[in-house]
C-alpha cells in the first residue's frame, strides 16, 4: 500500500503512519520554487529545505554562513510551490545552540515568514532544552543525528560517525532522548548500517537516512547530488539519478554555438 494519490497533504502523522505501516518515506533537498514544484508533483513525501542551501545554492565550503534570513527566503520559495509534501527547514548554525528562547525565536521566524510545517535542528542532549521549548510552543521537530554538517570543526572530517561502540551507544542515547522530547521524526547521516538498523528499530518516530543504509524508515538525498548537478562529490550512499552536470553543460554548449553561427533564432522563432 501506498500512500501515493490518496493524501492531500503530507503532514507528521501521515509519516508516522508510514513508518507503522512499513512504507519507506521519500525525502529531497530543495532551495527554490521550480524544483520544488517537480517534486513535489512527483509525488515526493517530505522537501528538506536543508541549510546544504550554503554549500550548492551559495558555494560556501560548509553549511556554517548560511543564515536564519537565507533559509527563510529558500523556505518561502519551496512553500509557494509544494501543495502535497512536507516542508521542513533546517535552523542554521547560530541560530538556535545561544539558548533556548533564541531557538523558539528562530523557530517561530521559520512557521510565520516562511510558512514551513516544521524545522530541523542538529544535535542530541546539548540542545535538548530548546527542542523541548519549540515544541511546547507546537511546532514539530526533525532532529538529526551522526554526521552533523554544523560541527564539521569540532569533527575535523566529513567520515563517516559511530564506527566505534561507544560513539554508537551515544548515539542511540541521543535518539531516544530526541523522541522522548517529541521529536517527529530524526535524520541520521553517514553512520553504519548496522547502527541505522538499531536505532529504526528502537524508536517509534520515523529514521530517515543519509548514507544511514538500507534499514532505515526513509532515505534522503541532495538535490543537486541525486541530479547529478555536483560533479567531484560521490560518497559511497550516494545515487545518481541523471548526469545533469554533463547534460546542463552540453545544451549550453549548443546554445552558443547556435548563437555564434546566427542559427538562432529562425525565422520561425521570430515576431
Ligand atoms: O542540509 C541538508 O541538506 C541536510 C541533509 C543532508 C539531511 O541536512
């Protein structure tokens, strides 16, 4: 069974539901209203308007410049266009870890401005308080765990996380606090399958997973990744559904050359 067709919109129960039903969930980056739309009318569960924004909207190296005005006006985008899906968008880096009212400030910003149906936030018991304090004020909240872009200086690498046991049971002590504080949901990116498998199974909220492997409640991925739109970033987790990099570059290739040999426009393409 799916749920595909039948649902007006996407909200945090339907994916519950999922989970309890054994329906993968579908999740995908997206930053603005034209590829927001396609998605959402292909029929795409959840649209993470991901503060990856700064990496392949903005061409930072990591996702710490972006800010809470940016995501807004990506989240803003990505509304207008989904009627069906999800929309969640994620709190950028020093918009929520000061203190808790700083958190709900930022949160409340994302619900009103951008008129998003949820927020993401990276990080376990260290920002338990403020998850705790932007749900008591009913917006729901993703929480990530695992590879955590944010802290990618703390980290020191992109590798992959929990390898090791005791990172793993941190781990999963994380995420049993995120579900205790009312998380609806929780993405786990780049840790071993064999610890995904765990924590899906643990917990009753939906695992969403990135380079989490297969056991997971549902997968997501990068826009730019899964189109093939980067070109020098192929982790292992990742699939790529079209080459658009090569594509985008020989159709431009053409234009110009259509232009530079005056074959466009004809006299069809004319008024
Ligand atoms: O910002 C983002 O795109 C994300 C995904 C990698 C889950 O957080």
């Amino acid at each position: 069974m799916s749920t595909h067709g039948e649902i007006k919109r996407v909200t945090t129960h339907t994916l519950q539901w999922m989970k309890q039903q054994g329906e993968r969930i579908s999740m995908i980056t997206a930053y603005d209203f034209s590829m927001a739309r396609i998605f959402d009318d292909a029929g795409i569960d959840v649209i993470l308007v991901g503060d990856s924004a700064s990496n392949v909207m903005a061409g930072h190296e990591t996702t710490l410049p972006i800010t809470l005005d940016h995501m807004i006006y990506h989240g803003q985008s990505v509304v207008r266009a989904a009627k069906r899906c999800l929309i969640v968008v994620d709190l950028p880096f020093g918009s929520y870890q000061g203190n808790s009212k700083e958190a709900l400030n930022s949160s409340i910003r994302i619900m009103k401005e951008a008129g998003a149906h949820a927020i993401k936030l990276e990080g376990g018991l260290e920002v338990i308080e403020s998850i705790r304090r932007i749900i008591s004020a009913g917006v729901p909240v993703m929480g990530h765990l695992g590879l955590t872009p944010q802290s990618i200086y703390q980290f020191g690498t992109y590798a992959v996380r929990a390898k090791e046991e005791e990172e793993a049971e941190r781990l999963i002590e994380n995420a049993h606090e995120l579900q205790e504080a009312g998380c609806f949901a929780l993405v786990l990116e780049k840790i071993p399958a064999s610890l995904g498998k765990r924590v899906a199974e643990a917990l009753k909220i939906p695992v969403i997973g990135i380079g989490a492997g297969m056991h997971v409640d549902g997968q997501v991925l990068v826009m730019h990744d899964m189109l093939g739109i980067t070109k020098d970033f192929s982790p292992r987790f990742l699939r790529r559904y079209l080459n658009l990099y090569d594509d985008i570059k020989e159709a431009t290739g053409n234009f110009i050359n259509d232009v530079k040999s005056r074959d466009f426009p004809n006299e069809k393409e004319q008024y």
